[in-house]
C-alpha cells in the first residue's frame, strides 16, 4: 500500500461506495468543523481569567445574555441549551466517525504494521486522532454534562468545581486530548475537501495551534486552582 492511497482515509473499514457514505462524510467534516471552531472560541473564553476574575465575570455575562437582561446579570440557562446543543452535535459526529474505528484485533495489528512501515505524515496524524477520538469518547460527555446539569459559571464558581469538586483530574485528561483531536481533524477537513493544497504549511499551523491551546488552557486550569484554593465552602458568586 503506498502513501498516496492512504492519504485521504488511510485505512478503510466500511464500504464507501454508498449514498449514506458519502452524507456521513459530510456530516463527520461539518460537525467537525463546527466543534473545533468552538473549541477554538471556548478556551479563548476561559482564557479571560489570565486577565484577572472581573475580566471573566464580564465575558461569563456577555456569553450569557446579559444585555437581554433586566438585572444586567447573565442567564446561566443560556450555557445549559448551548451545552445540549454541543452534545447533540458531538453524538452525530462521533456516531459517523466510528464507521472508520478499527473494531477488531486484525484490524489494529494492520494498523500498527502499516504505522512501523510507513513513515506517513498524514497517517501518522490519522492514528494520533484515532487515539485521541477514542479518549474522548468517554471523557467530554462527562464534562459536556456536568456544564448541562450544573451550568451556573463564574471566576469562584468555576473555581469551586475545578478545586473542590476535583474536576483538574478530569480537565487534564481532556484538555490535550481534545486540542490534539480537534486541531488535527481541521488540518484533514483543510486538506481532504480541497481548501488548500499545502499540506506542510497547514500542518506547521495546526502544530502551533496545539500547543499554544493547551498552553493557554494548562494556564487557565492553573489560574482556577489557585482561585479555589483560596475559597473556602460554602461559596458565594463573585460580583465585582
């Protein structure tokens, strides 16, 4: 098998002759794009608390509505219908993504002899979005559905769920896991539907993307757990 076939799906595991093929590649591009645009969005978001806590208070009312208003405060109702949203997308793209999952043990040693003889950049990337896609399977709807039941956000209440409920352990997993995936699926979006043929300079940018994401965000998870320590329970919002 030479590099070149392997360029636009690497290894293939389903039939995609079909019609039904055809639409869940576009669903698995489309869906994929609109989460790691978000994604994108989101930890610049969470980022704001490397600016100090009245800077994040501002951008947690603004994502929420505040100007729509009365009290000026925002509407912690507006993150719990965005977040349900978020795992409805997720749910479609991992449900077409998992046509091309290698579910058999004949099928990953393929994968793992195809790895070792073939120094293929783009299949290199495939394999490290393999991995990463199947980490996330279990852990962003565990993240996704804590912001749908407990959606309330804050700099002290954010704070509060990362320190004292713990939820580092679950972010440190999640946060390179999630940058590696998302950026990597770009950069094949980019290149498989034809948006560029320059396969090394979108490459070189997606490499940069990953680690000035989960830079920010290792520094923005730093910036909640100094905040939590801080606090003690129970704890009220912080206002300004």
């Amino acid at each position: 098998m030479n590099p070149k076939s392997m360029q636009s799906h690497h290894i293939h595991y389903a039939s995609l002759g079909s019609p039904w093929s055809a639409l869940a590649d576009k669903l698995q591009s489309a869906t994929g794009i609109m989460l790691g645009c978000f994604l994108l969005a989101h930890l610049h978001f969470e980022s704001s608390i490397l600016l100090g806590k009245e800077a994040f208070y501002h951008v947690v009312q603004f994502l929420e509505g505040g100007m729509f208003s009365s009290t000026g405060h925002g509407m912690p109702i507006v993150t719990k219908v965005f977040s349900i949203f978020i795992m409805l997308v997720v749910i479609v793209h991992a449900a077409v993504a998992l046509r091309r999952f290698p579910a058999q043990l004949g099928q990953w040693r393929a994968l793992r002899r195809h790895m070792h003889g073939i120094h293929h950049k783009d299949s290199h990337a495939w394999f490290w979005q393999l991995a990463t896609g199947f980490i996330l399977f279990f852990l962003a709807p565990v993240h996704i559905f804590t912001m749908i039941t407990n959606p309330e956000i804050g700099p002290y209440l954010s704070a509060e769920r990362v320190y004292h409920a713990n939820a580092w352990l679950l972010y440190i997993l999640l946060l390179p896991a999630v940058v590696i995936h998302a950026m990597i699926g770009l950069y094949r979006v980019t290149v498989k539907w034809g948006f560029t043929a320059n396969r090394s300079g979108v490459r070189k940018i997606a490499k940069f993307l990953i680690i000035y994401l989960i830079t920010i965000g290792l520094l923005s998870l730093l910036s909640y757990i100094m905040i939590g320590r801080q606090l003690t329970l129970p704890i009220t919002p912080f206002v300004p």
